[in-house]
C-alpha cells in the first residue's frame, strides 16, 4: 500500500516531559493566562477517560471507581457518571468522608450524586471494604484515588483499597498514574506500594513515571496522553526531556516528485570479519540492509574481501567495497593507504562502523584511523565503541566539527564512561547525559526505554521496543537505520537520530504482534518498516499513544495472523 492511501497524521509537537510541579503550573497558567477554568480541564479529563475505557475495553459492563478525594477522584467522579449515563452499570467507591472534598472534586461528587448516577458508596474505614466484595466483580476497574500530585507511601485507605482489589480479576484503568507511583520517579519500578494497570491515561503531557516506569502489568499495554485544552505555551519544562516519537514527523514528510537517489545521501557501512577470527558477515550486511530499507539513496558495505560475497547476497540494491584482509580474515591497516580511503570514502555522506568489526590490532588501527581522516556524521557500534573506549583523547578529537552517534547497550557504556555496568543501569539518565555533554556527541544508550542524549543536554526518550528484541542483530539494524536517516536529514541530526530509533522499536513491536518475543528474529522487523514509517501516533480520538498500540493498528495485525 503507497504512501497516497494513507490519511494525513496528526503532527506531533515536541512532547516535552513536565515534573509534578511543572504540571501543577501548567494547569495554574491555564486557567489564570488563558482563561480556561479549572473545572472544564476536569470535564474534559473526565469524558476523556470514559471515552478510553469504553474504547479500550469495549466488553465492559459492571465498571468500579475508587476514587479519592482530591483532583484525581473528581476526574474518576465525572467518569463514573459519564458512562452511567451510557448505559454501563457503574459502582463509585469514595475513600473518605465527602464533608472533606473541596474545589472541583466537590462539584464533580454533587454532580455524580444528584441525581445518583449507578450506585455509591462512601468508604471511611478500611472495615468497611469487606461489604463490598461485589464491586471486585466487575469487568474493570477505574483507579482514581490518588495523582501527579502523590508524595509516597501509599497510606491509609488508599493503600488499604489495594489490598482490598488483590482479590479481584478485573483489568485496571488507571487515571494518570496508578496510585501509588510518583509522578517524578526515573526507575522502572518504585520501592513502595503501588496499584497495579493494564492501561494508563494521562493528561496534557507525560510525567517522568510514564517514560520510565514500568506502570502496565505488560509491555504492550497501552498508556496515552489526552488533550484536555491546555495550549502549548503553559507546557513549560526544565527538566530537558522530550519523546523520541514526535521526531516521527520528520520521516512523514512527502518526497518531492522530483526526487533522485543523490538527494538521499550514501551511506558507508564498515564491518565484517570471516575466518580465524570468527564469522561475522551478517552484521554488516543487516546494518546494510537497514539502511536502504531506511531510504538512503545508496549503500555501500565495506567488508574484508572473503566476507563480500556473503555480504553482497543480502540485496542486489546493496554496492559493496573489498578491503584487504588480515590473515585472520579481519580489515587490514593497509586499507588506510592514501589511494583506498580515497576510493573508498568517495561521495560518501554517512558512515557507519562497528558492526562485527572485531578488535584485531590491525583493525584497530584502521578504524582509528578511518575515523580520523573523515569528518562526514559518522554512527559508531559494537567493537568500534570499544575500540573508542580505549582512545578516549581521540574520541573528543572526533567529535569536533561533525556528527557524532555512539550506541552503546550498558556494557558498552560501561567501557565508554569507566564505570560498572551496574552504575549506568541505576542512573541511566544522568549517564546518558553527562556522557554526551562532555564529550559533545549524541549518545543512544539502548535498552528498556532508549535514551537519546544529545550535545545541548537534552535528552530524548523512547517508548517504543519490546523484550522480543534481546536477539543478536538488533542494534545492527539500529545502526543501519540512524546511519539511513541521517543521510536523508543531515540538517536536522537530533530528530533523524529519535525517529530511527523510534522506528525501530514500533517495527519489532508490530513485527512481535505477528510472531513470539521467542521467536521474533531481527529481521523479522524490516518487513514492518513500511507500517511504521506510516504509523501515526494520534489516534482518531487524540489520544496520543506512548506505549502499546491502537485497536485499529491490532486489528490489522489479527487479520495478518488470520491469513497466515
């Protein structure tokens, strides 16, 4: 299916991350700048969630909404009477008093209460839980108890409500962040109690936990970002985070009907070994492969002559360039001869180097070397990392004057920054960050949630991937793609960088959808390209989608598996 099939998608603007406080001010500023009152941003919050739920859990008809007493229960309130009043048979559960609700949770309590809307009940000891074993039998359950604005530990009756929904099986809605979760946690998971979610949604703009935490009892359970009115210009951060995914308007572009492969850019691929020192001719070759699939106007794989072959049989699109081999089958230093490089790096416009390089010394020497007589954006993987990180004066050198991507999983981070894998896994962020602000390159630490931190101190995040895609040959084609979309944009670097890896996280994640996260090779992701190149993370409802994929895009994938 061409390009011209396609509905226009939404743009997307610079999703940037706001702290707890920084949302507290945003909705301040709403309201008193640009006059919007603080009970239409609920109204809206409300039909908003109603709406999800009754997209993303079309078969519910028994709905439970705990509710708190502050904002986030006034959001669950306005919920419950709206699907009340679509027909849905809705039980709300008030943790305590209702003399104690205040401000716009008042109003939603007297609008949901007058007249009553399903059943109500009010809650104000945790004895009192125990009569209401009915409620745990729904279809699912809301959790508006506590939001952005939580300071741990889950206390009281809202920790005694979790214990209490232990004993039920129904999937659970969570309305900002499950209760329990700080709105400003980095990690993955949180030491105190929290509620479990088989989907999240937010409003106006991710907090930090929805980028990092593990929120969803899965990977691929949703957590989306509804619109309720706030403009663009009370969305003020300091934290210098932003999502990978809103670079993918970028790659959405149209092509001008004039185009030709030099508007395109060629990329330059170096890899490979073949013999003593082991075979590895499929990482550049997957690199390659990416990088046209990418929509590089050429390729050309650079690979010791006794890998060529192998390498040139993974397209007939794919240009190939014989370097002289070492005994061990490993790229000779004599390919840095004035004449090779010369040929070599001809009308080249992006290099990538690494991928099943080997560190023979005379590869070594060669890699270094390459590296210091080009100044084209070059991407830089696997063995060229560690080679780097033994040459730490040079890679400052490298990076002056010219794009730099270094994509390093944990333990090559490790290496790179001279510190235990265990330290950058516990801080991630600040690794990422102060890595690539001191030495000026942009830096894509790979893992569970991605991190594209560049130069400036910004950081992108990215929610896209799956654990199907712990196989060797994933971060070949990561490179590959950095390396194709860096060819096309080399004026917008930043964005070409967040949209491959963007891209190459939402392929396996659709490509999974049709195999296993056993099973799922690679390779298997190139086949998904083209459907994320069109993926649009707008749904028709505005809901954009952080994590998991719409009803619309599964549907095509369960008629995929119908026909397989």
């Amino acid at each position: 299916m061409g390009n011209s099939s396609q509905p226009e998608c939404t743009t997307i603007a610079c999703m940037n991350v706001l702290s707890a406080a920084e949302m507290q001010t945003c909705d301040r500023l709403t309201t008193e700048r640009f006059g919007i009152p603080s009970i239409d941003l609920m109204r809206a919050a409300s039909a908003a969630v109603a709406a999800f739920a009754r997209q993303q859990f079309p078969l519910a008809r028994r709905v439970t909404v705990v509710c708190g007493r502050g904002n986030n229960g006034g959001d669950g309130m306005m919920a419950a009477r709206l699907l009340a009043s679509a027909g849905l048979e809705v039980t709300t559960l008030l943790l305590g008093a209702r003399d104690s609700l205040a401000g716009d949770a008042a109003i939603a309590w007297r609008e949901l209460t007058s007249p009553a809307h399903g059943l109500i009940h009010i809650i104000e000891t945790a004895e009192d839980l125990a009569g209401h074993k009915a409620a745990l039998e729904a279809d699912l359950i809301l959790d508006a108890v506590v939001g952005t604005g939580f300071k741990p530990p889950l206390r009281g009756l809202a920790a005694a409500a979790l214990e209490w929904l232990k004993a039920s099986k129904a999937p659970v809605l969570a309305i900002d962040l499950p209760s329990g979760w700080p709105a400003d946690a980095t990690t993955a998971t949180v030491a105190g109690p929290v509620w479990p979610a088989d989907a999240v949604i937010t409003f106006t703009a991710p907090k930090p936990a929805h980028f990092f935490g593990q929120l969803t009892r899965r990977w691929e359970q949703p957590i989306v970002v509804a619109p309720i009115g706030s403009p663009q210009e009370a969305m003020i951060s300091a934290l210098g985070l932003h999502w990978t995914g809103s670079a993918l308007a970028l790659t959405q572009a149209r092509r001008t009907a004039a185009a030709n492969k030099g508007n395109f850019g060629h990329v330059l691929v170096v890899g490979g070994t073949l013999g003593t020192a082991g075979g590895k001719s499929g990482a550049p070759a997957m690199a390659s492969l990416a990088a046209l699939r990418a929509g590089a106007g050429l390729v050309t794989a650079a690979v010791p002559a006794p890998v060529l072959p192998l390498v040139a049989a993974i397209a007939p699109e794919l240009m190939t360039f014989p370097l002289a081999a070492t005994l061990a089958g490993c790229i000779s230093a004599e390919n840095l001869a004035p004449e090779v490089l010369a040929a070599l790096t001809a009308s080249k416009t992006v290099l990538a180097i690494g991928p099943g390089l080997g560190k023979d010394p005379e590869t070594v020497k060669f890699t270094t070397g390459l590296l210091s007589a080009t100044k084209m954006p070059a991407v830089i993987d696997a063995d060229a990392l560690n080679i780097l990180a033994a040459e730490p004066v040079l890679l400052a050198k490298l990076a002056k004057g010219r794009t730099l991507v270094l994509t390093p999983h944990p333990g090559e981070m490790a290496r790179l920054a001279g510190i235990p894998t265990a330290e950058v896994q516990a801080n991630r962020l600040e690794v990422a960050r102060n890595f690539a602000q001191r030495t000026r390159v942009t830096l894509v630490l790979k893992g569970a949630r991605t991190l594209v931190a560049h130069p400036d101190g910004r950081v992108a995040v990215n929610t896209t991937g799956n654990p199907g895609m712990a196989k060797g040959g994933s971060g070949d084609l990561l490179t590959g793609l950095i390396a194709g979309l860096l060819a096309q944009y080399p004026a917008d670097a930043a964005r070409a960088v967040e949209a491959a890896v963007y891209l190459h996280g939402l392929a396996a994640d659709l490509a999974v959808r049709e195999a296993d996260e056993h099973t799922l090779l690679a390779t298997d992701s190139l086949a998904q390209l083209a459907r994320a190149f069109r993926f649009c993370a707008i749904g028709p409802n505005g809901y954009l989608w952080l994590q998991g994929l719409p009803a619309e895009v599964l549907q095509t994938a369960a008629l995929f598996e119908a026909k397989g």
